[in-house]
C-alpha cells in the first residue's frame, strides 16, 4: 500500500492511497494553522477496507476551533490566544467564557456572565445528604463523578436548558469538590460567598471553618488562578474524547461531563499530579536517591514509570510545565513555604534530561510533574489534586460538547476494529462439553 499527496485543480490537494493495485483519490484537509489531514470518510465505503490506528496517535476524530497545539514547537493556543499572556493576564473565568463562547468577553458580557456563576453556585440542600452515604475515605474524584451525573436528577435537559446548565456546572463543581474535602476531614460545609473570585470562593469554602476568620491569601488565589487557566483545554485528550465520544450519544451535559470526570481520574492522565507528588515523596523517604529512581523507570520490568513525564504530544517541551516550574518558585516564596519536593522535582528533571533514555523519546516534564507541588503549597491535600484538574479542565469538556452539538453535521462515534477472536464455529451445549 502506498499514499502519496497530489495537487489537483479541481480539489487544490488529494492523496493517493494504493490498495491491491488500485488507486484511491482521498481528499485533503488543511486547518488554520496548515496542519494536514487525509480524509478516509469515504474509503471503507470505496474498498472495504478501514484504517487502523489503535490508541488514535495519528486519527483527527473531529475539526475543532478551540485549542491548537503544536507539539514540536512547545505551543499551545485556546481560541488563538497563546498560553502564556493568558496565564499572565487573564482571569480563570474569563478564559473559561472564551473557550466555551469563542472570544473574551467585553465588559457587558462578562458582568453578565461572572454575575450568573455566582448566582448558581448553591446546591440543592438535598444533595448534601449524598455525602453521607460515601464512606469517609472514598476518592473525592469518584465522589466527583457521582455528584455530577447525579446533577441530571435535579436539573433534567431540553433543549432551552442546555446554556443555563453549563452555567449551573460551571458554578457548582467548585461547591462539589471542597463540600466532598470537607466531608472527608469531618467539618461542616462552608457555603460559597459570591463576592468572592472563583478561585476565591473554592479556597473559602475549602479552608474557612466556623471557628476563626479565613482570608484568602492574594499569592494563594492569583496561583489558583494560573493553574485552571493551565488546565483548562487541551484538545484531544483522553477526557475530551471521551466527553465528545460520549455527548455523541446526545447524553445529557451532566452524564456526559461525569464520564469525562473518570476518565481524567486515572494515573495516566489527570491521575498523574497526585502520583507526582507520591513518587516524589517515596524518593525521600528512601534517602532522596533520584538517580536510582532514573534507572528503575528506565527497566520496562519494573513497571515503574517516571510521572510527571512524557506526552502523547508535546516532543519538545510542554509549555504549561514551563510555566508551571518558574511559578513553583515563585509560589513557595510568596508564601513561606520549603518543600524538598521541589528540590527532588528539579533534580529528577535534570537527571532525566540527561539521560539517552529519556532524551530519544522526547520525554520532558509535563503540566502535572510540577503543578502538585504548587497545589501542596497552597494547602491542598494530594488526593484533591486530581479534582482540582477537573475544575481546570471543565470549561474545555463543555466547549468541545458545545462546539460538537452546535455542528448539525456530528454523527453518532462509532470507530471500527479489527477482529482477531476464532472465525464461525459450531455452539457445543453444555451437556456436551
Ligand atoms: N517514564 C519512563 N518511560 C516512559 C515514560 C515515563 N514517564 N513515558 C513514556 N515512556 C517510554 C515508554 O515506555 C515507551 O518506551 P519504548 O519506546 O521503549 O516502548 C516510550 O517512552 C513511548 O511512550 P508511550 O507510552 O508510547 O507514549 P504515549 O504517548 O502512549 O503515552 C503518556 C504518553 C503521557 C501516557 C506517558 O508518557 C506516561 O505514561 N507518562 C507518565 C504519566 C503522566 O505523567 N501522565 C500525565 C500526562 S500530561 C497530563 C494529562 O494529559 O493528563
């Protein structure tokens, strides 16, 4: 089989694919920022044939015009806005209001829309009860989900009520996740306080309790703030994937970002911030031998893996851990705070890129190698870490259901396998066997 791209007048580009000796047009697709695609729609239909792509490495499952990376070059862009001068200068929930709506909002439209988050953020009294029935150490991540999906049963979807629902879980997540922290520590809930900021507010209602005053910390909250801003899309992943393959099915908001939740929740996505800081913890109880480590994560036997480390598809650098590394410093100083962590963190990093292993497979430190440490510094307990990337990553899951459900053309998701089980065979009954 062979495939090579053409130009043609008609179609501007083609790709020729071979198959059995004959020849497939397939057309081309080029996006805004020339990256190309060949289009198979058509092909099974033209000689039965499917295209194989186990782990979708190479597999554009949808046109999308909200984040754009480039991989090679270490550059990540939500709506066209680089990641840097947001993180400087935006706040979280302008940035969640530009993913979802497509632009920032002007002045009118931000009042509007800051001003209806906060006037959602309560949940219904009932669904405090829900706590009750978790066992005191269950995962707040698998509380997370249960909550969510659970939001449908108070807040059923038509139609009219998909924009206003997005609101609703945008406002609510925050009072979900540190209402689970609460109930996992035995204080009382603590309602959100609406003139706070978002990240504000989620500190308030973690940290406050009734006994003293709690003030939120400005370095706390403005390092909140650039976290779920770094979080907060990234195209393709395995949760937005999983988000669009499961609102393909036209399940409601709640189900379909609940899915998205437990997808984020395993160790090799947004589960991986939490074993950062275990890995790292585990290094220092050992003595701080990083260098020992280095070399276990380098023996495919010993089925330990560096975390925090490698991306499907940053080959260069990932530009959220460079943030995120100078942002650590700067966070741990504001407030005080020593964390040897940080100094196994950096001396892990330089061992690692160092070394032939890790150097030809492009493996670098990803946003979670550095980010569980600023989330430590501002007091957040590690198995929160996880929830927190769920906070970050909500407004990208609901602008890829939104952007798919706007776009009349979206088809139910439905990939192709290839099957390898025994051919036709004859059924044996039980009394024969
Ligand atoms: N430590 C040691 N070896 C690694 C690591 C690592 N962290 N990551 C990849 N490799 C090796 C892997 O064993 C393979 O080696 P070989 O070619 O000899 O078989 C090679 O590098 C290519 O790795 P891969 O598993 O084919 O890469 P992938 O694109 O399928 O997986 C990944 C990407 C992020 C799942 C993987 O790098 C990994 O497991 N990293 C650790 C977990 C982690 O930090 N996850 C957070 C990802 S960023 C936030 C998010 O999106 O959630």
């Amino acid at each position: 089989m062979t495939t090579q791209a053409t130009s043609t007048k008609a179609n501007p580009a083609t790709a020729k694919l071979t198959l059995n000796g004959k020849d497939y047009d397939l057309p081309v697709i080029v996006g805004t920022e020339g990256e190309t695609a060949v289009d198979v729609r058509k092909f099974r239909d033209a000689s039965g044939a499917i295209t194989y792509d186990p782990g979708y490495g190479n597999t554009g499952a949808c046109s999308s015009a909200i984040t754009f990376i480039d991989g090679d070059k270490g550059i990540l862009q939500y709506r066209g806005y680089p990641i840097e001068e947001l993180a400087r200068g935006a706040s979280f929930l302008e940035v969640a209001y530009l993913l979802i709506y497509g632009k920032l909002p002007n002045k009118q439209e931000w009042a509007d829309f800051s001003g209806q988050i906060t006037l959602h953020t309560l949940i219904h009294e009932d669904m405090k009860k829900f706590f009750e029935g978790y066992p005191s150490g269950a995962h707040p991540m698998a509380i997370l989900a249960a909550m969510v999906a659970s939001l449908s049963t108070y807040y059923p979807e038509d139609a009219a009520s998909f924009n206003l629902n997005i609101t609703r879980l945008l406002a609510k997540l925050p009072t979900i996740a540190a209402f689970s922290y609460k109930k996992s520590i035995g204080q009382p809930f603590v309602y959100p306080r609406n003139e706070l900021s978002y990240a504000g507010n989620f500190l308030n209602m973690m940290f406050a309790v009734p006994s003293a005053t709690y003030t939120v910390k400005p370095e706390v909250e403005k390092a909140l703030n650039l976290l779920l801003i770094l979080h907060a899309d990234h195209e393709q992943n395995c949760s937005t994937s999983t988000v669009r393959m499961v609102g393909s099915s036209k399940a409601n908001l709640f189900a379909t970002i609940a899915s998205g939740i437990s997808a984020l929740s395993g160790p090799l996505h947004g589960g991986a911030n939490q074993e950062v800081i275990e890995m790292l913890e585990s290094i220092r109880a050992a003595g701080g031998d990083h260098q020992k480590f280095v070399a276990q994560s380098k023996d495919h036997g010993s089925n330990v893996k560096l975390m925090g480390f490698g991306h499907r598809v940053y080959k260069n650098f990932d530009p959220r851990a460079k943030i995120l590394k100078e942002a650590a410093d700067d966070v741990l100083k504001a407030l005080g705070v020593k964390d040897p962590t940080l100094d196994i963190a950096k001396g892990l990093e330089e061992v690692a890129l160092r070394d032939d292993y890790f150097v030809s497979r492009k493996l670098y430190p990803n946003v979670d190698f550095y980010s569980g440490i600023i989330y430590r510094a501002l007091g957040i307990p590690t198995d929160m870490f996880t929830v927190m990337f769920a906070i970050g990553r909500l407004p990208g899951w609901v602008a890829h259901l939104k952007e798919m459900r706007d776009d009349t053309t979206t088809r139910i998701n439905r990939p192709r396998q290839i099957y390898t089980g025994p051919t036709k065979r004859a059924f044996v009954p039980l009394s024969s066997r």
